[in-house]
C-alpha cells in the first residue's frame, strides 16, 4: 500500500518482506508456548502431597532460623531471601510475589495464577474443559486447586475464604513474613504460658 503521495508505507514492506518468508520457526506455535508454560505448574498440583510434606519442613526450618533472621535483621534478609523465592516459586508455581502466599491451602495452585486474580475459588466462567473463560489454553486455576487439595492433608483448607490481596505486600517475602508472624505467635504463646 501507499500513501497519499506515492511512498510505500514502512508495514507495507514489513507485510511483503514476511510474505517472501518461508521460514516457520519448528515447534513454537502460540499453543505449544502455552502448554510449556503451564506444564511444571501442572506438575506441582499433581505432587501436591509430596510438596505440602516438604513446603512443612521447609517452613519448620525457617522458623528454627528466626534467631539468624532476627539478629540479621528481616529487613536485610528480604532481598537475597526473595531474590530465591522468587526464583523457586516462578519455576514451580508461576508465582506473581504477592507477597500473602496460600499455596498451602489452594492445592499448590497459585491463585494470583487466575486473569481476575479470585482468591475464593473459581468465578462462573469456567469452561466445560476445565479452561478459563478469560484465557481458554489455561486449565482454570480453581479447578486445578481443587484436585490439588483433594491430594493433601491439609486438603480442606481450600474451603476457608481468604483476605483480599494487601497490594502493599507485593515483591515481598512470604517465607520471612510468615516465619516473623510464627515466631512471634509463639513468643506470645510461651509469655502466656509463663504468666
């Protein structure tokens, strides 16, 4: 195409040069992206069991390290602590860092995972496949969820209504959060005990 003048227009050439292509790059069609990307997610969900066993002892040692963290200093432990969580929870849960973690209680299935970011379950959108509504590749994150929880211990812990999402927390620690609100717990627990 050309515009008014006579000139042919810069997406006019881009269009003529793509056409002459035919080099497809093998293997990265939108719908093989996808599945890639959620493919680990799917594998946390399906090994919640064994994730929920080891998420436990894994937040039991942090809280054995609040004396480290304490005389460290939360503040100075945040940035190499989330720069590992980041990294830990991206690969296996596609974590967004909001900073208020629930993947206990929603079967290893991030709920910061779902378009509309719905924290207590699944909106009326979800598709007879078990897809989203917003983005019809995606098994719903709710419906992974539940079939996560049915596989844990703790499994029932689905069905408690969480808080909304405190913005203020997001790309923050959740592993120190929680381990500086344990910590304190049971300080206030033996104060109680003591008096």
């Amino acid at each position: 195409m050309a515009d008014t003048s006579g000139r042919v227009t810069l997406a006019t050439r881009v269009k003529r040069a793509a056409a002459r292509l035919d080099y497809r790059p093998a293997d990265v069609s939108p719908q093989r992206r996808v599945q890639r990307r959620y493919s680990i997610r799917l594998w946390s969900v399906r090994h919640a069991r064994f994730l929920e066993r080891l998420y436990n002892l894994f937040a039991d040692l942090f809280l054995r390290l609040h004396p480290v963290w304490k005389t460290i200093g939360y503040q100075r432990a945040e940035a190499p602590v989330k720069f590992v969580e980041k990294r830990v929870k991206g690969l296996l849960f596609d974590c967004r860092m909001c900073g208020q973690c629930v993947l206990s209680s929603t079967g290893m299935s991030c709920p910061m995972n779902c378009p509309k970011q719905l924290r207590n379950g699944p909106c009326g959108g979800v598709r007879a496949n078990g897809h989203c509504e917003v983005e019809p590749d995606m098994p719903c994150v709710w419906v992974k969820a539940w079939e996560g929880s049915r596989l844990m211990r703790g499994g029932d812990a689905i069905k408690n209504v969480q808080k909304p999402v405190d913005q203020s927390l997001r790309e923050t620690s959740a592993w120190l959060r929680v381990t500086a609100l344990a910590a304190a717990e049971r300080e206030h627990k033996r104060q109680d005990e003591a008096a």
